[in-house]
C-alpha cells in the first residue's frame, strides 16, 4: 500500500511552498457592480490562499513563488503577502506605463439571498501567465528544506507555459523528498481563454501524475480530468457516493495519488449552505459532519478547507482529525470579509470539536 510521508521540519525551512497567481480581488459587497461606487480590495489567488491561511492561522513557515510586476498594484500585494506572514520569492516583471504586464484583477461581488455571486476577469496580459520553466531555482529552494509543495488549476490555466512550470516544480519537489499536492479549481472561462490549443484533461492529466494529494470535487475531477464518473447533477451535493465512485477511476489512472480530498456544499441561498467535507487517504475514506453555514462570503472557503487539512497531515494528526479541521476552517472563514483567514487555531480546534456560536465573554 501507498504511504504517505511528511518530512520533518527542518530549521530554517519552509513547512509549505505554493506556486500560483497572486491577484486583486475587487469585491462590492452586495452591490451589483453596475451600480458600486466604492470596493474593497483584497490581495488573493487560489494558491497563495493555502499558504497565507497556514501562516496566519496555524503558525506554518510558508511562502509562495509567483510573478511581480513593479508597480504600484504589485506594491500593494506585496504589501498584503506580507501582511499574512508569507515569504514572497517573485520573478520581478517590468510596467511599461501602459499595457503591463499586469497583476490581474479578479472581480467578484457577494451577492445576496436569492441573487447568485458574480465573478469576472481582467486577466489581460497576466504577468504570471508569462512563467515558465528556468524562472525560479527549485533545487536551490528545496535545498534549504521544504516539506510540502502546492500548487492548482487556476494558475495551470494560464498559458500554454505555467503547468510546464507547475511540473517542473513538482518534479524537483518529488525529488527533494516534499509532499506534492494540486488543487484542481477547474474554472472553464480560463481554459477557454488561455491560447493553449489543449484541452483541461490532457494538461490537468499530466500534472497528476507528480502529485500525491488532489483537492477537488466531483465536477472538478470529471471537467478538470475528463473522467466520467457518475451524473454530477443527478446525486446530492452532500452524498459523498458520488465523490468516492469517481476516485476508483482517479486510482486506475494515477497509482502515485494518495489521497483525494473535497468539500461538499448544497448552496440553499447565497447566504445559507449545507457544509461537509470527505477524505479519501489511502484506501480508507473519512467524512466530517453536515453544518449549517450563515455565509458573510463564500470565496476562499475551499482554499482554507485545504489548509485545515494540510496543517493537520503535517503536524501528524490522525486523517479523521485532519480532514475536521480543514471543514472547520473552511467553514469560519466564510464568516469573514476576503479570500484569506481571520480565524484563530483555537477557534479553529473548537469548531471541529463541535463548539458552537454562542458568546465568548
């Protein structure tokens, strides 16, 4: 049977090193964007959300490697890389004063009750979708210790060059010994846009063969690699069934793939979901209950599922604990404003437990 090893710490290095898009996220609450005067402005991508939320709330020694445009915008999410305790290793990208390359923005508003979140681009000519294999020094990174590398669809989605570099980094990463997990996060406007002239399942395919652990659901592992699997419309969102069906296809493809891990969500309003969780590690599967979620703001829920996980697998904890407090952080942090955690571990560690909303005096 497969065993899944987690390096020790090592002093002086990284528990955790993602590799992804960094972005703006420009959020008008619950104000539809054609009459919002005013956004916040989050620093966020799907990748560096795990490394943030590990560093921020769970105490981990991360960091990310992406693209950094020098700019006033690229300023701003160093600043914000910063902020939630992330080590920052960039391969630097200069602004011509008028076309870029850019740090893109991702627009996406909350939306309320019965009217749907919106989510758009500007990805235009994307700084990180210009890396490519040779921009960054994986044998000098992982020398210096690095027990887990991360990385996703969403930065694999690109260019025809990020998932070059994606396996590139997985490759060096196997070789130094790190845990590899991707997060599949199939979204289909970026593969229909990236200029690749492949498909999402060939290149996607490619990518699982160096990883270990999948994050994904059941839509993500049929669009994202073209399994077929059961009728995703057909089962409850909570019924896990479907989930496991397709993993044993997950396993006749990829034999190096320990585990595969999801959240499962039935969206009742935008405001109120039904939250859980499973776990496939190694032939055994595990699932965490169902709560009730009074959702502030839903993005970023799947990235801090993750991290709960992984913090839990690397600090050695048993996988039903494990996948506990990756459904408890993803469920508290859609009670926050942004992509990234506000949560504490002990919050966190409550909430897995069972603990409730009531006051803390």
């Amino acid at each position: 049977m497969l065993e899944l090893k987690i390096p020790a710490k090592k002093a002086g290095g990284l528990d955790f090193l993602s590799l992804g898009a960094l972005v703006t996220r420009l959020d008008p609450g619950i104000v539809p964007f054609g009459f919002a005067d005013f956004y916040q402005v989050h620093v966020s991508g799907g990748e560096f959300n795990v490394s943030a939320n590990l560093a921020r709330c769970f105490g981990q020694n991360t960091a990310v490697t992406s693209a950094m445009v020098d700019y006033p915008i690229g300023a701003k999410i160093e600043g914000g890389v910063r902020t939630m305790g992330v080590q920052g290793i960039y391969k630097r990208f200069k602004h011509d004063g008028v076309r870029g390359p850019n740090m893109a923005q991702v627009w996406s508003d909350r939306g309320q009750g019965v009217r749907a979140p919106v989510v758009f681009y500007n990805r235009a000519n994307e700084a990180a979708a210009l890396l490519k294999p040779g921009d960054f020094d994986w044998d000098a990174l992982f020398a210096k210790g690095v027990r887990w590398f991360h990385s996703g669809g969403i930065f694999a989605a690109l260019s025809p060059t990020t998932p070059e570099l994606v396996i590139e980094g997985m490759k060096a990463a196997k070789k130094a010994g790190a845990v590899v997990s991707f997060d599949l996060n199939y979204r289909a406007k970026l593969w229909a846009a990236n200029g690749a002239g492949t498909s999402a399942s060939s290149v996607l395919g490619r990518i699982a063969e160096q990883v270990d652990i999948l994050v994904g659901n059941e839509e993500d592992l049929q669009m994202g690699l073209g399994l077929k699997g059961p009728d995703i419309h057909a089962a409850s969102k909570l019924d896990p069934e479907a989930f496991y069906r397709t993993i044993e296809e997950v396993k006749e493809r990829w034999p190096n793939v320990k585990a595969v891990a999801t959240t499962l969500r039935d969206v009742k309003s935008t405001n109120r979901h039904l939250w859980s969780a499973v776990l496939w590690l190694e032939g055994k599967r595990y699932a965490a209950p169902t709560a009730e979620l009074d959702v502030y703001d839903r993005v970023g829920g799947g990235d801090g599922f993750a991290a709960g996980l992984f913090y839990g697998l690397l600090e050695g904890k048993e996988p039903q604990e494990a996948l506990a407090l990756g459904w408890a952080h993803g469920a508290l942090l859609t009670s926050f404003p942004g992509d990234t955690t506000m949560a504490t571990l002990d919050q966190v560690v409550a909430f897995s437990k069972g603990g409730s909303a009531r006051i803390q005096r």
